[in-house]
C-alpha cells in the first residue's frame, strides 16, 4: 500500500498550483525500486512470517494495484484462495485468533504456541468477497464476479429499516469449536454482532458493498472509481501532466534506452570517430552540464532540510543506476549524471576493463526493465582515454588521479600538454619516464569495448533497444527531473 501511495503522490504538490517548491513531495525512484523489489520477491507469500494474506487482495488489485506483473497476480490469488477462502467469507491469516471466542482480549499478547490454538477456527471475513467481485470488474472476470455474488447473497443481513448490512465476521460458536477442528468448514458459523444492524453498521464492508453493486450494475465506470488509472500499465494511462517527474507501473515493452556517449578528450573523440563511433565532449554538450553521481548526492542532501521539525535532508548514499538515468534541472541548471560505475577509484578492480564492460551492459538491462518513470530513460557513457588508448608497458613511473578542478591552466595526459578543460570530470596524471612508446601495446580488452559500442550503434544490447544519439536530440523524449527546494548548488 505504502509503495503504490509514493508512486501516486510522487510529484504532488500539497498546495496545489499556489504551492511553493518546498511543499512537492520527492521520492527516490532507487529507494522505490528496492521497495519494489522486496515487494515482489515476497509474493506470493504476505511477508517472511506469513504464508498468505488476505490483505495481498486489495494490493495486487483494488485500490492498490501494487503490480502488473500477470503471473505475480495469479499466483498470489491462487494461493489466497485456495488457502484462506471459506464459505462465509475470506479468513485474514492462517492462526488469526482475533475476535475468536478462545482469545483472550484481555492480554496484549498471545504465549508461545497460543496461535495452534486457532488454527480452522479463524474468523471469516465477508469484506473479502466484495474486493474480488471489485478484482473481477476491473479484470472483467464475469464468471468470478457471478461466484462472489452468489456468495455474498446469502451472507446480507437487514437492519431495523430493512436495509442490507454486512456482518464485520462469521465467528465459530462456543459449542461447535472442537467439531470445526475435527472437520474444517463442517459447522454453521455465527454473524457477529457488529455490522449486523444491532450494533451499527461496519462502515468498510457498507462502503465495498455500494462500490460492488455500482460497479456490477454498471451505474459507476471503473475509471470514475480509479481516476489515475493506477489499473492499467503505465504505456496505456493517460501521460499526467505537471513540472516533475511522475512514478508509473510497468514497462512497455517498446521502451527505448537513450544512450549518450561522452569522451572525456577531443584526443579521444577523433579517435573513436576512426571507428565509427560518434561521441561529444563535455564542451559540445554545453549548456548541459556532465555531473558526477557524488554531486547530485550533494543536491539530494538538501532535499527535506526542516530546522523545525529537526530534519536533516537524504542521508548521503549513492545514487543507483535509475537515479542517474534522468535529465535534471537544478538552479536554472540542466545537467546529465554519469553512473556510479564510472566514477574514478583506487581500487584495483577500476582498472578491469572485462568488468566495466560487464557492468555496463547490466546497467543497461537493468534500466530497461526496470524504468517506472514518464519519458525514456537516458544513460550517460563516459569514456575515459584509459579505457580507449594505447598503454605503455614501461613507460610509465607515476600516476595520481585527481579533478580537473585541482590543476591550473593546463595539464599532462599520456605525455601530451593539453589545455585545461573546463568541466569536474575527472582525468588521470601521468609523469611518463625514459622509455616512453618504446614497448607499445593495446589494453586486450580494447576489442570488446569496441564491439560494444558497435552493438550498442546498431540499436540492441543483448535484446534491449537503446539508441545512440547527441544529447542535444535526445533531451525532449528524456525523463526531466526538476529539483527546484534548491536555491544555490553547493
């Protein structure tokens, strides 16, 4: 419930069009994903606790619509009902004890091994049926519509002015509780006293019960109950229109990975076009900026700063790779982040260019099946000279990696003086020794690189569409995420 409410408000603005940038509700698309995730690896099961729930019908359906994964769907309604339906109602868990006549409600705990007790005696739950004939509307499913229909006819009771209410639960009475264990579902199960008219009405089961017959009378539209159509996959809503960046459900399965190669020299750049591959420099792509993940850590950590209410912003963690596949607008600021994966390091496996490869190419899969945002994703593939050019075998005596931002006006790479290139990219410092371009040789994986750009030009990596192209063209089928709580970049 909680997933599919961030997905819905994502974007919000709690004061509508005479709100501030300070009253938008973010959520973090990585963040959503690892809720999506656990939520998805879970199912059919409710949690690691439970083995089915009733409570997963109103999430994978109505209201909720917490996932369009079709097989996730059937399993998990499978398993609720082949172990939970009843023939007064749904029970809620395997060992509920609540509002049995063998609970004790005078302690706020059961003992150890108390739930046994329970177990073919749960209470049913009317509420249930009404939630699938709602499933059954949305998914037109005439036939389960007709079933819980006739199940629930006989489940109305009347009240004093003769109108239909719905008990709260079917409970087992006191003297047919040992004969139910014996033989589950054998005895007669008794309304409860609550939704029965005498005492009051049980609001959520009149209020499903209105919806139920609306619907299955044709008197109100499935979209006029869900009007942001939270029941369709996200391809076939309606594209919601306002400043941010909104959350869908599912992928469509023409969804195109925008890829944007940028070289980190002009040096470089000539070179790949002897390949064939067209790259741009940081320089070319201006007034677009080229950010390091770490920087956008910096932007988030001023996201939900409240000295008030003792607030102190995201913590600072990285951003994943979803993260850093948006456009974004900060300060008057467009600005494109490169993945994690890029990012420079001392640690050995940096310099692997098999893993980079590898890392990329799941980078991408990644992205593409797991895009829930309008406008099409757009990854940043930042190539390094390192990763392009010849090495020296003993050419080299020392190395230091540092930031643009800490040399003068011009610096050294491979040996060459070049002038100082205004962006926070970082390069490489190399002091070169005696026996420079004596024992030349290319990186081995040199080739696959290559190859991976060419798969990349033609359109697929390993079955995902992507498209190579100037970040100039692709910026208006991008995915803009506007960041405007911040005033001034740090």
């Amino acid at each position: 419930m909680a997933k599919s409410a961030l997905e819905a408000i994502n974007g919000c603005n709690l004061f509508g069009e005479k709100g501030a940038s300070w009253s938008v509700i973010y959520v973090d698309i990585d963040a959503h994903n690892r809720n999506r995730s656990i939520f998805e690896t879970m199912l059919p099961r409710e949690s690691s606790s439970k083995g089915v729930d009733a409570s997963l019908i109103p999430t994978i359906s109505f209201p909720a619509f917490a996932t369009h994964e079709d097989v996730l769907c059937v399993e998990t309604k499978a398993n609720i009902i082949r172990r939970l339906k009843g023939r007064y109602g749904f029970k809620r868990f395997g060992r509920d004890g609540y509002k049995s006549l063998l609970e004790d409600t005078n302690r706020r705990f059961y003992r150890n091994g108390e739930t046994k007790e329970f177990e073919s005696i749960e209470c049913e739950w009317p509420l249930f049926y009404m939630f699938m004939i709602i499933d059954g509307v949305f998914k037109s499913l005439p036939e389960q519509i007709e079933e819980y229909q006739n199940l629930l006819k006989s489940k109305i009771k009347r009240d004093l002015n003769g109108d239909p209410v719905i008990p709260m639960y079917f409970y087992v009475s006191e003297g047919s509780i040992e004969f139910e264990k014996q033989e589950p579902g054998s005895q007669i199960r008794q309304a409860s006293a609550e939704g029965s008219g005498a005492k009051g009405m049980y609001l959520w089961n009149q209020a499903m019960f209105i919806i139920a017959q609306l619907l299955t009378a044709g008197l109100l539209h499935i979209n006029e109950l869900d009007p942001i159509r939270r029941y369709l996959p996200s391809y076939n809503r309606p594209r919601k229109a306002g400043r941010y960046s909104a959350f869908q459900q599912g992928t469509a399965t023409d969804l195109v990975v925008q890829i944007v190669l940028i070289a980190e020299s002009m040096r470089l750049q000539a070179m790949m076009a002897t390949y064939g591959i067209q790259t741009q420099t940081p320089h070319e792509v201006e007034p677009v900026q080229i950010w390091s993940s770490r920087e956008l850590v910096k932007v988030y950590k001023q996201l939900g700063v409240n000295s008030k209410l003792n607030l102190n912003g995201r913590p600072i963690r990285p951003i994943g790779a979803l993260g850093t596949s948006k456009v974004y607008r900060v300060c008057g600021m467009t600005v494109l982040c490169y993945p994690l994966i890029f990012e420079v390091s001392e640690f050995y496996l940096y310099r692997d260019m098999a893993l980079l490869i590898d890392d990329i190419k799941t980078e991408l899969q990644f992205v593409g099946r797991y895009w829930r945002l309008s406008g099409r994703p757009t990854v940043c593939l930042l190539i390094r000279e390192e990763h392009m050019s010849w090495l020296f075998n003993d050419a080299v005596s020392t190395a230091r990696l540092f930031s643009v931002d800490e040399i003068g006006d011009s610096e050294m790479i491979f040996g060459e003086m070049r002038p100082r290139i205004r962006h926070r990219l970082p390069c490489i410092h190399i002091t070169v020794g005696e026996n420079l371009g004596k024992n030349p040789t290319r990186d081995p994986q040199f080739k696959e690189m290559l190859d991976l750009l060419a798969m990349l030009k033609k359109g697929y990596c390993d079955g995902m569409k992507v498209r190579i192209g100037r970040l100039q063209n692709l910026i208006s089928s991008s995915c803009i995420g506007k960041r405007d709580f911040l005033m001034a970049v740090v």
